[in-house]
C-alpha cells in the first residue's frame, strides 16, 4: 500500500523527470538548429552543435525511462525528437546496406588527409608510407594539409609525382596531386593565420572538375593546453580557471575564424563554373555553422555512400568527425571510407567519384 508521503515523493520524482525529459529535447532542437547560428554573433547557440551527441543520448535514455514506466503520452516528447535527430545521425552513422564500391562505373578516388607535416620527420619514412597506401587505393586525386615539402634531404614532391602526373601548390601547408591533367589552380589565402584553402581545375578525361582543398582554423584548444604545459615545466602555478578561461576564449575566437573563412571558400563553390569536389580539414562537426555553409548544395559523400560509425579524428578518446569530402549534385558517390593507419592525428578519407 502506497502512503500519502511515498505517493507525493512519487509524483515529484515523476515531475522533475518529466521537466528533464522537455528541456533535454529544447536543448537537443537547439544543437540542430545551432547550426543556423554565425559563431561571431550567436557563440552560445553555435557551441549546443558539439554537445548534440550527449543530448540525444539523454534523450534515448529517456524514451527508455517513459517506456519502462509505461508512460506513453510522455515517451511520444524523447521518440518525437529523436525522429527529428535522424538526419544529424546520418551524418556520423550509417548503415550502409546494399551500396556498391562504383569499381565497376566510370570514375576517380579521391582522397584527403591532414598528414601533420608528417611529424616533422627527418628520414621520408610516414611521408613515403602514405604514398604507398595512396597508390594501393588507387587514388587518382590527393588532397593533403598541413603538408610539409621537406623530409630530411627529402624533397616530397619529387617522390609523389613519380606516381601522380600533376602538381598543384597552395600555401606552404596545401597541395593537390593528381593523376590527370591540372589546367589552372589558386590559392585562397585567409589573411594573417597559418590556415588556407586551394583549388585546381583537373581535366579528367574531357570533364573539368574544381577540387577545392581546404583548411579551417583550429579549434585553439591544443595550444592553450601546451601553453600551461610550457608554464607548468618552468615551475608556473597555472590556475585551473584561468586554463578554462582560455581553452573558452581561443575555442570561440577560433570559432568565428573559421566561420568567416568557411564564408569565403562557400563564395568561391558559388562562382565555380564547373562541377566541385571539396576535401578537406574543416576542424569543425557536423551541422556546426561550417558544415552548413561548406555543404551548401553539394552533396556529403558520407551520407550518400558511407558505412558504420565516422570519426576522422583519433587522438587519446576523441573520435570526432572533422575531415570531409563533398561533392557536386551531378555528380554520384561510392564507397566513402577512412583508413586507419597512425601517422597522423587524422586519418585520410576516401571517396570514388562518378558522374
């Protein structure tokens, strides 16, 4: 027999779940819209973007809450948001049931990866070892940031364009190689960072296609995190507050970065009068304002040919998905992949591409 007082405790316990169970889904309609945010005027709303995953996990574990408790008209709140999160999850899960490699269809492999200047190494060895997979996947465009030229006495270009025909510069940390044809190529230069974006127009057996190969400001969280390690080694206090205060303040600067150059390459995709494949280093998620204004019209090979649980990023716990290849409407995709191998931070992503 339940008592008044067991039975009030109840009914509270009920409410307070019932308020987490609303504000949950607010929050996850606001990572899905966050999106729709400029991070230089709606910081707040644009960072919900990142926390997504761990709302809509919430939000599962209260479907399933409602739905043990047999509370139906409740559980309808976590399974109609849920519903409405299905697109987000395509972007990082899919999967991939009944889709072809495309082997058999006119096309090319592209790939793009950020190779971390190969780890500043003096000996060619990673930079030698990511060609030979390249030239194992038969890639025919390659897409390389944070590119280093030289390794050692090495000169890596010399030993990439023993196997791709074509050469294409951007700033120091940008190149494209590719086994047709470059017509002409630029570089779209973003000011005063050590980031940039490129692009180059392939002849690909009689179609021209604008690769564009881009990198977005970083995050800025990395080197706040190695400015108190610097501080720390010389027998600095670094305060925990002041540690988050700037790993919040570089993340947001950063930010707003990266959504003013992702405005200008979204421009320069506008202009182009051939059909586009985009690669790169977007340093940002899925349904942030970058991904949006990157994607425009164009289609995420991902979501149209991917397979499983997409991370490009595999440092300590992190599995983030911040590396992209997009592609024209005309165009068609398959077999959308990452490898992992551990030269990098990153891992490359691969794509075939028809039309």
């Amino acid at each position: 027999m339940i008592t008044v007082g067991k039975l009030a405790i109840y009914k509270y316990l009920s409410f307070m779940m019932l308020v987490l169970t609303v504000l949950v889904s607010v929050f996850v309609f606001m990572g899905l819209f966050g999106g729709n945010a400029n991070p230089a005027t709606g910081t707040a709303l644009a960072l919900t973007v990142f926390a997504l995953p761990l709302f809509i996990i919430a939000d599962f574990i209260l479907l399933l809450f409602w739905l043990i408790r047999r509370r139906w008209h409740w559980a309808a709140i976590p399974a109609v948001t849920l519903l409405c999160c299905i697109p987000y999850i395509g972007t990082i899960y899919q999967l991939g049931l009944f889709r072809s490699s495309g082997e058999d269809k006119p096309g090319i492999n592209v790939a793009t990866y950020n190779v971390a200047v190969f780890g500043r190494e003096m000996n060619g060895y990673k930079s030698g070892n990511i060609l030979s997979i390249m030239m194992n996947n038969k890639v025919d465009i390659l897409c390389l940031q944070e590119y280093q030229e030289e390794s050692g006495d090495m000169r890596n270009s010399e030993r990439y364009l023993k196997h791709f025909s074509a050469m294409a510069k951007g700033r120091s940390d940008m190149v494209i190689f590719s086994q047709y044809p470059i017509i002409e190529s630029q570089i779209l230069d973003f000011g005063n960072t050590s980031n940039s974006a490129m692009w180059a127009d392939i002849d690909v057996n009689g179609h021209t296609v604008r690769v564009f190969n881009v990198h977005l400001q970083t995050t800025g969280v990395n080197s706040a995190l190695h400015q108190a390690a610097k501080q720390e080694k010389k027998g600095q206090l670094v305060e925990r507050n002041a540690l988050l205060r700037a790993i919040y303040g570089n993340y947001t600067r950063g930010m707003a970065i990266r959504a003013e150059q992702a405005n200008a390459v979204a421009a320069e995709i506008e202009k182009s009068p051939h059909p586009v494949i985009l690669c790169g280093d977007f340093n940002d998620v899925p349904y942030s304002y970058v991904y949006r204004k990157m994607k425009g019209d164009l289609t995420d090979g991902f979501k149209e040919s991917g397979k499983g649980f997409m991370y490009t990023m595999s440092e300590g716990r992190k599995r983030v998905r911040i590396d992209y290849i997009f592609h024209s409407e005309e165009m068609e995709g398959y077999d959308y992949r990452t490898l992992k191998v551990t030269y990098s931070d990153h891992l490359p992503v691969l794509m075939r591409i028809g039309w």
